[in-house]
C-alpha cells in the first residue's frame, strides 16, 4: 500500500513541475512591450503593442504644418525598423522646417522690365532705388492702391508698382549719390538755378562733386531741362608701393648694406634703413662676420624656392620667402625677423615708421617658410603644432609723441591651422600713427631667457594701406 502511495505522489509531484515549466515557457513566449511614438507638434500615431522579439510596424508618417517629416529617431539616432523589440520604448519623430517664400513683383511703369524679388515669409523686402520716368517725380510704391510700408513682413506674393507724379511747366533734377543711399529728385522752374544737396558720404571714399555725364555740374546753370546728376568718388585708401625697384632679379631679398661687428664692436655699423615710396621707412641690423640678420627686409621670393621635403636642413635658406601664401611674380613685400633675446643683441630694430602720420586702414599678414614649415612639421628645436598651439603677432601703433595709440593681436597659427594665405587685417582701431612696433609670441616657450620661445620668429607684411588726410585734400 505504501509503495502505491508513493509512486502516486510521485507522479502528481513531475506533473506538477511539468506543467509548471511550460506556462512559465508560455509566460516568456507571451511577453509584451508598448512602443509609443512621440511627434513633437505633428499628427498623433497610436501606440504598438508588441510580443517580445516582434518588430514595429512602420507607422504612415505623421504631418506637422510648414514641416517635412524625417525620420524616426531613438535616443536621437534614426530607428531600424527591423530591429527585434526586447523592451519598452519611445520613438520621435524627426521634423526640418520648411521653408515658404513669396515673390514680390516691382512695375517700374517705365522701360525697365519687371523685377521679381523671392521672400522669405515674414521677412522684410528692402526698398529698391527709385525709379525714374522722363518729366516726373517718383512718390511711392503701391500695393492695391495704397502706399506699401517696407517694415512690414512679406506673408504673401505682392506686386508693387511705382507712382509718379507728372512734373507741368518744370524741370525735374535727380541726385544720385551713388553710396546706397535712395535718388533725390526736386522740381525747378526754368531758368532757375538748382541748390546742391547736403554733400553724400561714402566710407572709404572722397566725394569730388556731382557729374553730368563726365562733365563736373555748375551749380550756377540756369535750368531748361531735365538732368540727372551722379556723384563722383574717389578713393581715400593710399597704398604703400612696394615695388620700388630695390630688387632687379627675381627671387632675391634686401637686408641692408651689413657691416662686421668685431671690427669696432659697435652694431650701428651693420645698421641700414631704408625709405619706400616716400611713404614709410624700414630698417634692420646685418651682422655678417656673424651671418645673423634681423629687422625688416624686402623679399621677392616665391613658393618655387622651397622645398618642404628638405626641410629643416635648408632652413636658412628659405628664411626669406613668403610661404604657401601666394608671391606673384617679381612682387616685393617685407619680411620681418626678431632675434631671440638669448642671442642679443642690445635692440631690435622692429619698426615700421610712416614718414607722415596717418589713419591706419589694413596691412597684410603671412607666414614665411622657416616658421611655417617649422610649426607644420616640427624642427630639431622648435615642436609641431597641435590642438591648443598657437603663435601671433602684436602690433602695436605708437603716435608722433611717442605714446601708443592701442595694440592688435594677429593670429599666424592655432592649432593645426597655420595661416597659408594673405590676411588682411584692419587696424583702423590702432587711429593715428607714426610708427608701428611688433611683438612675436608663442605656446611653444624656450627654457632661458624669460620671453624667448622656439617657434622662428618670423612674418611677411604686404598692401599696407592708410586713409588720405581729408584735411589737406
């Protein structure tokens, strides 16, 4: 009897594990996510519910008003839609703005052609110049009749179109200042004189009178007709020439005349200066029983000199070349070099001198090769750059007492980006000055003297531009 009593338990005990293992199976088989989907501002998407190990049906794509639908994204990546679900999840939907424009439509109502403008909607159309019509006087742009408000946001296609007023028994003169700035039109009776307007002003530019045709208008003409009158500019920037005929071949340089220091121990003997253009002065020390130059020096070398597989064996020799900034061919400019304070000597002779003062405009600044190469690949004394390197120039404007007048930092190189171009740089802020002074700094210091760094200290300058003196014109 006992032994029926335990073969009966012990069945009862496998079918009960039997049957439980399988409905857990089951449970894990059944298992069920929510995927719901997020439209930021669009058309909602119902939710999925989905079996553990199932895919989510790609829902028809929601609509947002002025919005393209992308893409759906999780955690801002965009979703496979055969990716196997495993847990609960939310996918966004990914939207790029469209953009809506209009066309504005301006009628001259004279023998200019239609011109048609495209908006961004909500922007603002600028006013273009006035039209002119033969016998009269431009007063607005219409839209349905009524004056158009240029503040106004464009929010649909429009058609504006001019409005004259017919000029009887007159004569209509037209300024056009030719800066930008609108056409003035009065009205004159024959044979009266017409009043110059307040002089226009153009930046960078002198105004030398109101021209009819090539001719300079005399404002004591008696009036018969009608005449459109144009401002005459000419340019305020004077440019240093620099091909002043110091180089006669084609790669050389100018540094001076030299001299031999240890002959009287005394540097002003390897000093020279040099005046171009009858603009600005440079000037620089030549010691050549020691081969050391420093100062200012006119250049004409080109990229045709270096070789930057050689580098830095030939590195004296290209000490002189602007590079890879483009040199056309036989054009002079300046090179300036700045001894390391640990080679002295007493002073640098790091000045460019306007033998006037003037109102700074731009100058432009370059790397030449030694430095150049130097910071690209790295050299037996100075590193290569990187991420967080970085080498600059300071000018620093001085006025004709003495005082500076402000400084500007000029960047050659940061990081990896070493400039490989002409740059030109504005120094309008540093006002009026006579001289300009330059210091050289680097993130790559020299362990002794305090100040000296290892990158070359070297830069080429060129088009140096000031403002005429308004004043004596």
């Amino acid at each position: 009897m006992n032994k029926q009593s335990n073969l009966f338990n012990l069945i009862v005990l496998v079918t009960f594990f039997v049957f439980t293992g399988c409905n857990k199976e089951n449970d894990e088989l059944l298992e069920v996510f929510k995927v719901t989907f997020e439209t930021n501002g669009g058309t909602q998407v119902e939710a999925q519910e989905i079996v553990k190990g199932g895919v989510v049906k790609e829902p028809t794509s929601p609509e947002r008003a002025g919005h393209e639908f992308v893409e759906w994204t999780k955690e801002e990546e965009a979703y496979d839609f055969k990716s196997e679900v495993v847990n609960d999840f939310t996918l966004t939907a990914k939207w790029e703005e469209l953009v809506v424009t209009h066309n504005v439509t301006f009628q001259f109502d004279n023998e200019t052609k239609d011109s048609v403008v495209t908006i961004i909607e909500d922007e603002k159309i600028v006013e273009p110049q006035h039209p002119l019509k033969d016998g009269y006087i431009f007063k607005y742009w219409s839209v349905d009749g009524t004056p158009f408000k240029f503040d106004s946001p464009i929010t649909e296609d429009l058609t504006l179109i001019a409005v004259y007023e017919e000029v009887i028994n007159q004569f209509v003169i037209t300024f056009d200042p030719d800066n930008g700035e609108q056409l003035q039109q009065v009205t004159i009776d024959e044979n009266e004189k017409v009043t110059p307007p307040e002089e226009p002003t153009k930046d960078k530019f002198l105004f030398e009178g109101w021209y009819n045709g090539d001719q300079l208008f005399d404002f004591e003409t008696k009036i018969t007709e009608n005449i459109n009158l144009k401002a005459k500019w000419e340019t305020a920037i004077v440019y240093v020439d620099l091909n002043d005929g110091t180089l006669t071949s084609v790669n050389t340089y100018w540094w001076g005349k030299g001299g031999n220091y240890f002959e009287n121990m005394d540097e002003m003997d390897c000093y020279d200066e040099k005046v171009i253009d009858g603009k600005i002065k440079i000037s620089n020390l030549n010691f050549i029983d020691m081969m050391t130059k420093m100062g200012t020096a006119i250049s004409n070398y080109d990229g045709t000199t270096v070789d930057p597989d050689h580098y830095p064996n030939n590195q004296l020799d290209i000490q002189y070349a602007a590079y890879p900034a483009k040199v056309e061919d036989g054009e002079q400019y300046l090179v300036m070099y700045k001894a390391p304070k640990s080679m002295g000597p007493t002073w640098n002779p790091d000045s460019l001198v306007f033998v006037n003062p003037v109102q700074l405009n731009t100058i432009s600044f370059t790397n030449n090769a030694y430095g150049y190469l130097s910071m690209k690949q790295g050299d037996w004394l100075a590193k290569k750059f990187e991420a967080g390197d970085w080498f600059k120039v300071t000018v620093k404007g001085w006025d004709k007492d003495g005082n500076p007048t402000g400084t500007i930092d000029v960047s050659l190189a940061e990081g990896e980006d070493i400039l490989d171009t002409w740059k030109a740089v504005d120094l309008s802020l540093l006002g009026v000055v006579s001289k300009l002074t330059f210091d050289m700094s680097s993130s790559d210091p020299a362990t002794a003297p305090p100040g000296d760094f290892k990158t070359p200290m070297y830069f080429c300058m060129k088009d140096i531009s000031f403002f005429k003196d308004i004043d004596e014109e």
